[in-house]
C-alpha cells in the first residue's frame, strides 16, 4: 500500500465560490464553515459520489441491468458536475482539458466489464493499458495545474490506488465473493475522504489568499468530514440495498452486513463523544425504526401489500421523531431537536423516493434522486458538525485533538477507549478519522 502521508487524489472537483470574510474561522472560536472547509466537504461530495458510481456502473453493466445505462449517464454527470470547479480556479482551458481526460477514463469500464464478461484475457489487458494511459496523464495534469503543489508521483500513486480499488470491487463481484465486494468497497469509500484532506491542504496551500489564509485541516474540519462520511455511506448502502432487496439479488445479505458495519462505525462515534449510554440509546433509535423499516418496505413491495408498506413509512416516520429529539439532546439543542427531525424526515423521504422510482422503472429519476439524496447528506455533516463543535469549542480549538471527550447528559464520555485507540484499531468514526489525520501529520513533522 502507498504511503498515505503523500495522498493526493485525481480530481480538482469542487465549487469554489468563497463565502464571506464573516465565516472566516477566529482563533477563540473554531467552526466547521470556513472557505477551506467548504472546499475539502465539496471533495468529500464529489470524490466519494464517483467510487460509489463507478463501482455502480460497472456492476450494473455487467450483470445487463435494466438501470445500467442509468447508472452510467449518473456516473458521467458527476465528472460534468466537476469541470465548472476546474473552471474557476484554472479557467477555462483548463477545465476543457480536465473534463477530456476525466470524462474519457470512465469509457474504458466498458472494456473491463466486456472484458470480464468474455472472460478474454487479452481485452482485460489491453483495459488495464488504458487505465495505465490514463494515470500518467491525469497525474501529469494535477502536477501542472498544481504548479507542482500536488508532485507527480503522489498524483500517480493516488490516481493508481483509487482505480485499484474500483477494479478489486468490480473483481471481487464478478467471482461472487460478496463479502470481499464490500469490504473493499467500504475501503475504498472511506479512501476517498483521506484523499479529500491531502487534495484540500494542497490547493489551499497554493491559493491561500483564494480560501483566506484559512485551513482545510483543523479538527473542526476533520470532524465535519468525518460527518460527511458517515452521513453519506449510510445513504449510498441504504438506497443500494432496498434495490438489492427487491431485485431479491445473491449479494443483498452481504450489503446488509456493510449496513450493520456502518451502523457499528456510528455508534463508535457516538460512543466517544457522548459515552456507552448515549452510543446504546443511539443504536436502539437507529437499528429499530429504520434499518429494519427499510427491509419491511421492501418485503411489502414484493409482496403487494399496501397496509404493511404503509405501517412500515409510519416507522421511519417515528425515527426521524426519535433520532431528531436524540440529537438535539445529545448536543444540547445546538442542534434543535425540531431541526434535525425536518432534516432527518427529508433524507428518509429522499431514500424512498429513490427507490419507489427504482420500483417503478423510472431509472433516470431514481438515478437523479439518489444524486440528490446522497449530496444532501454533506448538509448533514456540516449541521451536526457546526451544533458539536458549538456545544465543545475547546475541544475543537488549534492544532491538536484531545484524547479526553466532556461528560454529558448521556453519561460522560467513554473511559475504556481514547480517540487516539480507536484510530489505531480503524474503527470508522469521526473522532477516530480525526485523529488518525492528526496523527498521520504529526509524524510527517518528525
């Protein structure tokens, strides 16, 4: 595996409209809303959207589904999303030589999947060529549009491990072990927000006036990106997995699994915040009155029973009553409990939604509402994480993470595990990803 302290990920892909001097972040008071905390969340967006689009496409592609072509037009939007970001920065001819060399590399998954579905070992080869084709070119892109900011051989070893990922995913798929597809998705997911961090720090560090002089590294920042994570896997593997569900696919009881390691990724994040009672009442809310719901609107899609579908809405109904009064709670209304009960309430609306359309062959649409869906969760994270690092400043001021969490409502924080622990036992949560980034350079300094 690359050395991580030198991660730099291929694609400039974020909306740089810089907010206003009055968010800029004040010494005495960190905030997740900054210019470069806006740039590393909007690569957080973009980035992690296109593995789990890549890795859509190419699946759907190969078993011939009917929502493939779908899937890929998502999947060739999002490098459209990205030009008009490449645009504001390096102008315009630079954006057109970004969206030709970005746009292209998605064709060759065509060439794999034929490939993997001929069993032709010659065109898997001369796939895997164009991948190599398309490395060094984008890598030699970055490094000239970075002005050397992003070195070349940290753009090559990125650009490299990124499509590894893809393609293991894709493989582990095609040879029907499931278990290894997901696991390896969620890596590769997860490997997206790394390279989110090491991407932002380095446009930042180029353009510093353009974000003013503001940071893209700070532990607000690395809190709210690890919301962002969170908040938007657990959109991608719900929306997936209702599919899977009523496509009644083999590999539907191993997405379940990623949902079950997610939700234990959650509650390990809540756990070192708000402590062991609040990470339990957490998991009580989130496992009762909505990962099951799901799977209930999905039986009762199947089954053409209306009266159980509907009960099962009500349920999802109840949670965002329930995970809504949990935040508030847990944040001491910096968060209002009404607030986060509406965002919740949209987000299940938005899963629905996304897959009623599915159910209904409206491909387009669903493709169209998983998109908004899943962006929609990045609000999620910049919420939650504005209401913590309000309700815990000192423990989000300056450079370092605190290894000790406040006592709260739900009991203190938790006295077995420190953040620095569960970074090195690679739990998923937020604390966790935060201090692993802090750790990681910390050691680039020694």
């Amino acid at each position: 595996m690359m050395n991580l302290k030198k991660l730099i990920v291929p694609a400039l892909s974020v909306s740089l409209l810089i907010p206003t001097a009055g968010n800029v972040q004040a010494a005495e008071k960190p905030t997740v809303n900054t210019p470069a905390s806006q740039l590393r969340a909007d690569l957080d967006y973009l980035l992690s959207e296109h593995f789990v689009l890549a890795v859509t496409a190419m699946t759907k592609s190969y078993d011939g589904a009917k929502d493939a072509e779908a899937a890929n037009k998502a999947l060739d939007q999002n490098a459209l999303d990205m030009t008009p970001a490449i645009a504001s920065v390096y102008g315009e001819e630079g954006a057109a030589e970004f969206e030709r060399i970005f746009r292209e590399h998605n064709n060759y998954t065509d060439d794999l999947v034929n490939a993997a579905k001929d069993k032709d070992k010659n065109a898997r080869a001369d796939a895997e060529k164009e991948v190599a084709e398309f490395v060094e070119e984008f890598s030699t892109f970055l490094s000239t549009a970075t002005e050397g900011k992003l070195p070349k051989e940290a753009a090559t070893e990125a650009v490299k491990v990124h499509e590894a990922q893809v393609l293991e995913v894709f493989d582990n798929y095609v040879e029907g072990d499931y278990k290894e597809a997901n696991e390896t998705f969620r890596e590769g997911y997860k490997h997206m927000y790394v390279i989110s961090d090491a991407l932002s720090g380095a446009i930042t560090t180029q353009m510093p006036e353009k974000f003013e002089n503001t940071k893209s590294d700070t532990p607000a920042a690395d809190l709210r990106s690890a919301l962002n994570s969170l908040a938007a896997e657990h959109f991608a593997l719900a929306a997936t997995g209702m599919q899977k569900g009523f496509d009644q696919k083999e590999d539907y009881d191993f997405v379940s699994w990623a949902e079950d390691a997610h939700t234990a990724d959650f509650k390990a994040a809540i756990a070192s915040i708000y402590g062991e009672e609040g990470a339990a009442q957490f998991e009580k809310v989130w496992q009762g009155n909505h990962i099951n719901a799901q799977s209930e609107i999905v039986a009762a899609t199947l089954e053409g029973d209306e009266a159980k579908a509907k009960e099962a809405k009500a349920k999802l109904d109840q949670f965002a009553m329930d995970f809504g009064a949990f935040l508030g709670a847990a944040t001491a209304e910096n968060l209002p409990a009404a607030d986060a009960e509406k965002a919740i309430k949209a987000h299940e609306d938005l899963v629905r939604q996304t897959f009623d359309q599915y159910v209904a062959g409206d491909y387009d649409a669903s493709y169209a509402s998983f998109r908004e869906g899943y962006k929609y969760m990045f609000g999620v994270g910049q919420a939650l994480g504005g209401a913590i690092v309000t309700q815990m400043p000192d423990k989000f001021a300056g450079s370092e993470m605190p290894s000790d969490m406040p006592k709260t409502g739900f009991g203190g924080a938790s006295d077995s595990t420190s953040t620095s622990a569960i970074a090195l036992t690679g739990l998923g949560s937020l604390l966790a990803i935060s201090a692993l980034f802090l750790f990681r350079r910390k050691s680039m300094n020694q």
